[in-house]
C-alpha cells in the first residue's frame, strides 16, 4: 500500500505554471505583456519620440504653418495682394498688427498667405527629390555594374554644381526680367530648378543604404526561394532603407524654405504676383531703416519654419538611429 503523503506530494503539473511541460510561453507574465506584441523600427521610434517635448514643440509649429498654408482665410481676412497708398509705411497698430508696406498692403495677411508659396515649394521639393533621388540610388545600388558607374558620374557632375550659382542659372534662363510667367509657372521652375540640384545627395544615400541591405540574409532568402526584382524591392529593400531618407527629407524642408527665400531675395526665385516670405523680404530691404518691421515679421516667420523642421529632422533621426538612444 502506498504512502497517502507521498501520493498527495506528487500530482500533475498544470498548464498555467510557467517552465513545466504543457505551458504556454507568456505564463506567468501580467496580463498586458502577454498581449502586447512585438515592436518594430517605427514602433519604438514613435515610444521614443513621445517622450521628447522638442518633437512636440516642432511639430505643433509644423502643423500650425501647414494650416496657415491650406486655409490661410483662418487666420486673416485682409488683402494680401492689393493696398491703399493712405496706408503707405504705416506702423503697426490694433487694426494692422504688422503694419503696412510701401504700397499700403497688410503685413500681417502678406505674412500668412506668403506662407503657402515657401511651403508648397519647399514641400514638393522635397517630394520630388525623394522621388527622383530615391529611384535613382536603388537602380545603381541594386544593379551595381556599368549602371551604377554611369548613374554614379552623373551624380557627380550635379553634385559638383554649386547650389546657389546653378539656381541662378537655371532661373535666370528661363524666369529672366523678360519672361512673363504665370504664378504656377514660376513656381513650378523654383520646384524644378531645386530638384534638378538636389537629387545626388539622395542618389547616394540610397544607395549606400541598398549596397548594405541586399546581401543580407532575408534578401539571399527571398531570392532563393524565387522572388522576382521587384517584389524583392518593394518588400524587402524598400522598407528597411527608408529611414535615412524620412530624416534627411525632414530636414530638407526646412532647408528648402530658406533656398527658396534666398532665390527670392536675389530677385530669381519667386517674383509678384506670387506672395512669399523670400518676396517681402527683398522688398524690406530698402525701407530698413524707416521700417524695420517689414523686415523682421516675415523673417521671424521664416526662421521659426526653418528651426522646426530642423528639429523634427533631427528628433526623428535621434529615435530611428539605435546608436543614438
């Protein structure tokens, strides 16, 4: 006859105890951990940028200036485009909170409504050379060979251009002082001129980031096991080397806001009847001494758009790069 104590000491192991057999292995975890799954790249970029009050402050001014430019009517009724001579240099008051230009045009509503001009320019800028950068570096870096050495030299007569100067060039050609263009036609030659001079850059970064992904093990595997090039790129090359071009694309918006200024105040970027902060600050110049306001408005407008996508730019870096956290 057996012991009962040794009988009652032995029993079979229940399923919800953690390290025995038949387990599952989430027991003994709380409850919200064995829900919560596992995280990706973006995940924990997106856990680690929602603790950052410099993210926050970026992008509550990126989203204020992104409105401004849509629905500027939201934030003024005046006229940004016709003035009263009466109100020529007029300083600002409770019924112009900027004052009047030489024309006796709002400072205020020209401030708002320029700013759809610099961000819709900067914005498909970026867009553009994105694009066009982006499907550049992952042909040469896919393809490598003769492809990437052709693709690789052009680059490097772009690259070898200077900004400034080929901007000028470019503009100069065909939005001269003789040239009659239409708002959409200026502003699409400023989109195109920028794209045209900015691509190498993404060119290289692109491909750098390809040349390092597609001999890795999952790309090997998806080859093996018969995937074609496309779905090779589009699935697995595509979203693993995004991350490098989502910073530098933030952080080129605000690069582009300032280049389109600066094009602008050299008198061939952005020209009347086109209203943008680069415009009104040129036509301040001569006045700012008399009226320094007219220059100060739209360019504190212009640095804060500036600084905040810059910041953004590198919050987004600092949570996408490991090495940085």
């Amino acid at each position: 006859m057996s012991d009962p104590s040794t009988a009652s000491i032995v029993s079979t192991p229940r399923p919800e105890q953690p390290g025995q057999i038949g387990a599952p292995a989430d027991a003994g975890l709380p409850e919200s951990a064995r829900k919560e799954k596992p995280r990706g790249l973006l995940d924990d970029a997106w856990r680690d940028l929602r603790r950052k009050p410099l993210f926050w402050i970026s992008a509550f001014f990126i989203l204020l200036f992104v409105v401004m430019a849509a629905v500027p009517s939201l934030f003024s009724s005046g006229d940004a485009v016709n003035g009263n001579l009466t109100n020529s240099l007029g300083k600002p008051s409770s019924t112009a909170w900027f004052g009047y230009d030489v024309q006796g045009r709002d400072v205020y509503a020209r401030v708002i409504y320029g700013a759809r001009a610099s961000i819709v320019v900067a914005l498909l800028s970026v867009v553009g050379t994105l694009v066009f950068g982006g499907l550049m570096g992952v042909v040469s870096g896919y393809r490598g060979g003769w492809v990437d050495a052709l693709l690789s030299r052009i680059a490097d007569v772009f690259f070898g251009l200077p900004f400034v100067l080929g901007a000028i060039v470019i503009l100069t050609t065909f939005n001269g002082s003789g040239t009659s263009n239409s708002k959409w036609k200026i502003m699409g030659l400023v989109i195109a001129s920028l794209v045209l001079l900015s691509w190498p850059v993404v060119m290289r970064l692109m491909r750098s980031s390809v040349l390092s992904t597609k001999e890795a093990d999952y790309i090997m595997a998806a080859r093996a096991l018969g995937a074609g090039t496309g779905r090779i790129i589009l699935k697995h090359l595509l979203p693993n080397c995004l991350a490098p071009l989502l910073v530098y694309g933030t952080i080129m918006v605000g690069s582009f806001i300032g280049a389109e200024a600066t094009l602008s105040f050299l008198g061939v970027g952005l020209k009347s009847p086109v209203v943008s902060w680069g415009i009104m600050i040129s036509e301040a110049q001569n006045y700012l001494r008399v009226a320094p306001y007219l220059l100060f408005f739209p360019a504190a407008f212009l640095v804060t758009a500036v600084l905040s996508f810059v910041m953004l730019g590198e919050a987004v870096r600092e949570a996408l790069d490991p090495k940085l956290r």
